[in-house]
C-alpha cells in the first residue's frame, strides 16, 4: 500500500499516535498496516549502548529482579569484567547472549569513531564519507534504523560549549562540505541519516529554554548554511533543536521549520524533536513542522487531536506529519536489511575508517628542531593521562574493547628522553565548560619538565576544543592534536609520531591566546537569555575583524614536509552573477617526503557597504604529492557564494567592486594572491538612486552630480541636506519622488564603477 492508501485507512487517533514516540527511541508499530517499530539510536560516534540495552533490555532486566543500579553498572562496564560482582557478571553474561541473537549471531563489540571535531580537522571529504558508511554498517549491525547525530553540524561559536567536540567548525562552508559527507556515508547503508540540531544549538547552558537573539543576518550567513547542505545531499531526518530563537522554540517555528527546511531547501523528510525539546502544546509543534515528537511514550494524541480539532493544527499538516513517519519507517527499517559484510569485514572497515579519519585528521601544532618523526620510539616515556579519552559523555559516549591502550601501542618505558604529556580533558552534554585552562596537575607536569630542563617535553592534546597554552607553548618542543579520536587514536599517534604517517590535519577552529580573546566572550549566558552579540563575526572572522592574534589560525596544522604554490590566476577578470571563477594554481611538494597539504581559498571584499568580515573561506582542497612532485590544480566557486545577507531587502545581494583573493595553507599564512571584479552585482546595491545618501557623501563627484540633478529637476535641496545631517542610511530614491530624473547622476554612478 502507498502511504496516501494507509493514511485512508487509519482513524485520526492512530494518526496522532504515529507522531508520539512509543520507547524512549522507538517509534510506534501498527502492524495490521505493515507499519512497523523503528529503533533510533545516538550513533554519530557509533553505538550508544546505554541507550540500546536501556530500550531494549531494562524490561528483561527488571523482571529477573536485578536492580536499575546493577542493570546501569554492568553496562558501563560491559568490558571490564573485574568492575562487576559475581551477581552482574551473571547479568551481563545474559545481556550479552541477549544481544547476540539480537544482531543475528554476531557478538557485540562495537566501535567508537571520531566525532565532528576531528573529522572536520581531515579537510577529506572522502575520510568523512568513509566513517559515514562504518556508521551506517554499524547500526545496520545493532538493527538501529534512524542514527541519531550523523551529523551534528551545529557551529562551533564558543568554545566552552560541552558539545563543541561534536560539531565540524566555526566556519559554515568546511563544516557543511564535509558533514554532508557523513549523511551520504550512513545513508549508502540504507540507514536514515539525522541531522542536527536544527538550529543554532552553540551552548549547553540551559538549552532547553535559553532565547538566543540573533540577527537575521549572522543566521543565514552563519548557523543555516551547513543544514541545508546536509539536507540537500539526502538527509532523511532533521532533528529541531532545545533553545528558542528570537523568542520562538526551534520545535515551534514555522519559519524555521516549514518555509526554510521544507519551502527553501526542497525537504520533504522527517522533522523530530530533540529529545524532550517540546515544551509547549504538541499540537503547535506539529502544526509549525514537526513530524514525531521525542522522546516516547509520548501521550500527547489528545493534545494533538484538540489542536486538529480547533483549527490550530490544519488536516493537512496532520496528514502530512503522520506520512512522513509511515515513509520513514518503510524505508529504513533496518529489521529487513540482510547485514551486508562478514563479522570480520564489518570490523576491518571500521577500524580502517577510524585510522584513516586519525591519519589525516590529528594535528601537529608544534615541531621544534624538527624533534618529529623519532627514529627511535622507545625515547617516549609517557606521562599525564594514563589513557586517551577516545570520546565525550553524553550522547557521544560508546562503550568498546576494541580501543588499543597508550600502553599497548607505546609501551611502558619511563627512562625515555621525551616525555610526552597527556592531557586528557572530560566535555559532556547538558554543560559547559568553566574556562579553557589546563588543570593544575597537568601544569605541575609541565612546569616541572621545564625546571628540569632534562627531557623534550610533548604535549598530546586530548581535549574537547580550545585550550588556553600561552603560558608555555614556547617552553615545549612539540604539540599534537588529537581531540577525541575513538578507537584508532593511540595508533595512528604513534604512526605519526614514527613517521609512518606525514600530519596533515588542519585546524578547523581559532586556538585563542586566552578565552577573553574569542569572539563571543562578552556573550555568554548568565540566564536564559544569549546575545549573540558577534553577529557574523564567530571564530577566525571576529578574530580577524578586531584585529586580535591568537595562538593558532584557522586552517592551521604543520606537516613533516614542505609546500609551494605557485603560477596562481583566474579564467577572467571580470565576472557578473551566475558565473563561477574558477582559481588555478601549481602546487609542489618541496620537501624530503610524500604528504597532503589543504590550499584554502579566501575571498575579501575590501570595499562595502555592509561590514564584512577581512576575509572568509570560499574554497578548499586536499591534495597528497609525493616528493618533489607538481600538479596543476583548480579551485572554484560561484559568484553567488559572495553574497551577503541584507536585513534591508531580506535576501542575499552580490556587490560590484574588485574582491581579493588569497591562496593560503592557514588564515595567516598566504602563499599567492589574485583579485577579480564584479560588475552587474545586485541591483538594490549598485551605486545609484537606490543608494544611502550615506553611500555618496564621501564620494565628491557623485556628491556634485546628485547635487547638480537635484537643482536641474527643482527638486528641494534642503532634503538632501537634512538627510545626510540626521537620517544619512536614507535611501535616495525614497526621499525624492522624481529620482528617475537624475540621469547625471545615474551616469556618473555608472562611469564610477567603471573605474
């Protein structure tokens, strides 16, 4: 039956209960219509188990009289026998069967992969679709058919944010690029992909009812570009957000929800709520563009039914929200999926996907004398963290043995003359973190290496986001990256630090000297109430735009190799909208060995009318040479992608002028520059009788020429005059009726863009 056929069938009641969740994360089952459970799953860094055997298990677990207490600490210690008692060994021993047959024979261990952070840092595309389809075999493993969280491409703005390791960047284009990676990865698997949290959910801090204020402007420009990349390339499901924008709840915003998601963006998927995310009336929610209200049981059908009833819920938007969860569910359901691959090939392919995503995604931030790549390993004596936290808590968690210790890949070696620090820092969902400082026990660590003057220290950053190093980076003689890298964290360290690997990770987010110094400092949260007072200036653009240095640019990340660009130039100089530019240029690897090097690509538009940031990122690629080797290599973008939003017009306008363009291997460090003009932009920006009186005040000649108009028309002059003393963003063509009459000064307009 299509879905129009089982919709006539199903009374109004049945229909409101399909937008109910019925488990925690499961959907509701009627099975005389084919329509069946679904079983979502927290999933963007592999299985959640917590959340699985709490679906599925804690039933079973109850009714054999074992306690919630023993049921929670036998999961959380599923492989790490000797933490149990004789009595939750037995459980777990029955959980484990349990879960055996569940999957269809294959034992439970699953893996943990890498969150958004690190994925971002690969600038790989094809690594991020590579972990996207291990995701997918994974919940196809544990029958998981929505995986929750894949991807989070919510933007990184402030780097306390318990959930900053989750997202991509503090820069739309690298985050949307690659996150859409990720839901053709999970969706290749016939696993429904889930995109979150819709939108600009940047804070833990009281999430579930924080007003976020943010300019029209900073939100087009900023925190929807990603989504709608990630929706455009296949997305199944779109998760709506805890926090109210502008006044209006994420999960009751129909301008959010219906005229950008569905109207704008061309969705036609499943919209859900974060879990618990629906505060008010479950009606309005679905009335603004919600299809399944989470978590369950959702008894909330009256509620909905009273909404159709009244008139605040249409027929059509009940019908609507009911269908999109009977197509989810007969597309995605992973109980008929046939498990593609062997036990061993699943396993191989995830930890491939994991290595690979560590390989090209850790950074080197530090390099003294060239201390790295060691001939000599056993030199190492770890200190610091005895173990890499290989994800955050939260909806990120996965329990696993497949994770190779420190101990295991490094050895235990405590004479070695490099002491590499751990530093190993916990991030959670639901809060914050307080500052960016290191622990004092680390600093003791650190400073006491440095009095000792004895050993080269290295820090290993296994951190969440920004840390604050200003008062010691010049102290140590090297610095790796690696956030939270899931299982194959500790052996692609030690490749990299070998040599086997050449680094290439590149920073997708600003390090800052302090915290003070990033961008959004003066905006964060006492209450309920967040000003994003940065507007579009996050990360490397506010850094930038104040003038303020920090300790590592965007884009940044050091390699065992060198790199040239040269012989850079556009296909023309000139351009109109619709065409693309496209930026040719020669890359060389000049060093001693292969590597792979990201050439970004930035624009600046020096001259506005509205303030923009110095310059922002408009193209990127990754390219591996051997050494020595050249090749000839093009970037593009689209004229398009130059617009800036105009709260004025209430649309994206292009501005004539001349724009900068800069071929560079991190914001700071530029290697070839080109410039372009654009004529044709925008209408409502071209100098002209559409302009601000603020526009050609301080431009003499179009100054007179306006003048001169104005008296040959016997226009009043005095207008003029009063417009640029007290309203000089006046347009002109508002203050004078009879401005299609000033062809002087239209032509002068003309003949000044053509200098």
């Amino acid at each position: 039956m299509t879905t129009k056929d089982i919709l006539s069938k199903l009374n109004d009641r049945q229909k409101a209960s399909l937008i109910c969740g019925a488990g925690f994360f499961s959907t509701r089952e009627i099975s005389e219509y084919g329509i069946k459970r679904m079983q979502f799953l927290d999933g963007g860094t592999g299985m959640n188990f917590e959340q699985l055997f709490g679906d599925i298990f804690i039933a079973y677990a109850i009714e054999n009289n074992y306690t919630r207490e023993q049921f929670d600490h036998v999961i959380h210690n599923f492989y790490k026998l000797d933490n149990l008692t004789d009595e939750e060994k037995k459980l777990r021993e029955e959980l484990f069967k349990k879960l055996t047959e569940y999957t269809g024979g294959f034992e439970p261990h699953p893996g943990c992969y890498p969150p958004g952070i690190l994925l971002g840092s690969t600038w790989n595309p094809e690594v991020v679709y590579e972990n996207g389809q291990a995701l997918g075999l994974e919940a196809l493993m544990y029958k998981i058919s929505c995986l929750l969280g894949t991807p989070n491409v919510n933007l990184l703005r402030e780097p306390r944010n318990g959930r900053f390791f989750e997202g991509y960047s503090e820069d739309p284009l690298v985050g949307g690029v690659l996150a859409r990676e990720m839901v053709k990865g999970v969706e290749s698997k016939g696993v429904a992909a889930n995109v979150k949290h819709f939108a600009a959910n940047n804070l833990e801090i009281n999430r579930s009812g924080i007003d976020q204020h943010i300019s029209r402007r900073a939100i087009e420009e900023m925190y929807l570009p990603a989504f709608g990349k990630c929706v455009k390339a296949g997305a199944a499901t779109v998760m709506a957000a805890y926090p109210k924008i502008n006044g209006a709840h994420c999960t009751e915003n129909p301008w959010l929800l219906r005229e950008v998601l569905r109207e704008r963006w061309g969705f036609n998927g499943l919209c859900m709520t974060d879990w618990g995310a629906c505060v008010g009336d479950s009606g309005d929610s679905v009335a603004s563009g919600i299809d399944l209200l989470m978590p369950g049981p959702w008894n909330k059908e009256d509620e909905i039914l009273a909404a159709l009833n009244d008139g605040r819920l249409s027929r059509s938007a009940f019908e609507e929200a009911a269908g999109h969860v009977i197509e989810l569910t007969a597309k995605y359901n992973a109980n008929d999926r046939v498990f593609p691959v062997t036990n061993g090939e699943y396993v191989e392919q995830g930890r491939k996907a994991c290595y690979d995503a560590n390989a090209e995604g850790i950074i080197m931030l530090k390099n003294r004398d060239n201390l790295f790549p060691l001939d000599d390993m056993s030199r190492i004596s770890l200190m610091g963290s005895p173990e890499l936290r290989i994800y955050g808590s939260g909806s990120a968690q996965v329990i696993t043995d497949r994770a190779p210790s420190l101990k295991e890949v490094f050895g235990d070696n405590s004479d070695g003359d490099v002491a590499v620090v751990v530093i190993s820092l916990p991030s959670a969902e639901g809060t914050d973190r307080i500052d960016l400082k290191l622990p004092d026990e680390y600093v003791r660590i650190i400073r006491g290496l440095i009095d000792d003057g004895s050993r080269k220290i290295v820090l290993v950053l296994n951190i969440p986001g920004p840390v604050e190093l200003g008062d010691f980076i010049d102290d140590v003689d090297a610095v790796f990256l690696l956030y939270y890298p899931g299982m194959e964290g500790a052996t692609a360290l030690y490749d990299i630090m070998s040599g086997k690997v050449n680094p290439s990770g590149r920073l997708t987010v600003t390090f800052p000297v302090r915290y003070e110094d990033t961008p959004a400092f003066l905006n964060y949260p006492d209450g309920f109430t967040c000003n994003y007072g940065e507007g579009i200036f996050v990360g490397y653009r506010g850094y930038e735009i104040r003038g303020v240095k920090p300790l590592f640019p965007f884009g940044y990340g050091l390699s065992y190799t060198s790199f040239e660009i040269r012989d850079a130039k556009t296909d023309k100089t000139e351009y109109e909208l619709g065409d693309r530019v496209k930026v040719s240029f020669t890359l060389t690897n000049t060093g001693s060995m292969a590597g792979s090097e990201v050439v970004q690509l930035y624009v600046g538009d020096p001259v506005s009318v509205q303030r923009k940031p110095v310059k922002e990122l408009r193209a990127f690629g990754k390219y591996h040479l051997e050494k020595g080797e050249s090749r000839e290599l093009t970037l593009e973008f689209d004229i398009k992608d130059l617009g800036s939003y105009s709260e004025d017009y209430g649309k994206f306008l292009i501005e004539d002028g001349v724009y900068n363009i800069s071929l560079a291997f991190s914001l700071d460090d530029i290697r070839a520059t080109a410039s372009i003009r654009i004529r044709k932009g925008s209408e409502e920006l071209m100098l002209g009788i559409n302009s601000r009186f603020l526009d050609i005040m301080y431009r003499p000649a179009l100054r007179d020429a306006l003048i001169a108009d104005i008296r040959r028309t016997g226009a009043d002059y005095q207008a003029m005059i009063d417009s640029e003393r007290y309203t000089p963003n006046a347009r002109i063509n508002v203050i004078y009726k009879n401005a299609a009459d000033f062809n002087n000064f239209v032509k002068e307009c003309n003949n000044y863009l053509k200098d």
